[in-house]
C-alpha cells in the first residue's frame, strides 16, 4: 500500500475567505463531519486539505462557486492512480483518471488535452502540451505520485504531496512554505 495524497487546490489567495467559507459549509453539514487544513497561499494557489469524505465533489464544487476560483480535486490514490477533477463558478468540468503503467494515444489522447483546457487560466498551450505528454504515457511510471508531480510542477502548484491524515498526525513535510496549517471544522 502506497502513500495516498488528496487535495482541493484553489485558484485564490484569499485563505480568509476560504476559511470562512469552509466553516459554513462544515456547520450545515455537522453530520457529515466534514473537516480541512488549510495551508498558506503560494504562487497564486490555496491549498484545502479535506478528511476524507462522499462529499469531496461537492465541496469542490461549492468551493468553486463561493469563492469563484478555478477548483482541482487531485487525488494520488494508493500509489496506483491520480484523479483530477475541474470545478469552476460552482459546475463540475470534465475529469480524468491516468493509471499507472497506461498509455494513451490518439483520440484518448485528445480526450485528455481537451479536458486539460481547463487549466487554461493557469498553463499557456506549451505548458498544456507538456502536461499532455507526460500523463499521456505513463508507461515507465512507477508511482501515481510521478504523475502529480508533473501536473504540480506544471500548474506551480506546490502544496499537493501531503493529505488531511497526515497533517493530523502531525506530519508537515509536503508544505511550502512550511508552516502550520488551518484547522477548520463545525
């Protein structure tokens, strides 16, 4: 069993407001138990790390609306795969799976960079294209965690390789800057 990182990266700075809205959100939900750390802002990306919960898509999604900010649930699961998922003005955008091991070409390939437009706001079509090249052919990858890597590094994003669990424990390797994450529950 590998490690497992999970992620709701918003396209904002405003982690006051995030934090406010997320405590609402908490509270209307208390049976749900919903709970996040937030991290300090860095290169224009707030980094929600939520337990983990049926309600993720939808917490993404209402995340997007409120704040009106580009949303990407990333999930590096076990090591095995990465799940990215798009939110934007509270609408779930298209979404990808890249396994490892896996290739894609052709028109799954094109599937991909279509889906992968929705970083346009964030990535010029180099970047995108570079993006593209390395999920497409995971092939000689290892770790699910290489292909979040690559995603991140694209998208400069730079608080993805860390997770609730382990921010509960204690853990702070995988924040950057590092610093102590918000907690915010009911």
């Amino acid at each position: 069993m590998g490690a497992t990182y999970l992620s709701i990266q918003l396209r904002t700075t405003d982690r006051d407001a995030v934090v406010a809205e997320l405590h609402a959100m908490a509270a209307a939900s208390a049976a749900v138990e919903l709970r996040f750390y937030v991290a300090e802002p860095r290169d224009g990306w707030l980094a929600v790390f939520p337990n983990f919960s049926p309600e993720l898509e939808r917490v993404a999604k209402e995340l997007s609306a409120r704040i009106d900010c580009l949303a990407l649930l990333l999930l590096s699961a076990d090591e095995d795969d990465l799940y990215s998922m798009f939110f934007r003005g509270g609408k779930q955008l298209p979404w990808f799976k890249v396994g490892v091991g896996r290739s894609r070409k052709g028109k799954e390939r094109d599937k991909l960079a279509a889906k992968l437009e929705a970083l346009a706001e964030v990535c010029d079509a180099e970047s995108r294209a570079r993006l593209v090249a390395v999920l497409a052919d995971a092939t000689a990858v290892i770790y699910s965690s290489e292909l979040l890597r690559g995603l991140c590094e694209i998208a400069s994003i730079h608080n993805a390789f860390t997770s609730f669990d382990y921010l509960q424990r204690g853990e702070r390797e995988g924040l950057d800057p590092p610093s102590e994450p918000v907690l915010v529950s009911a």
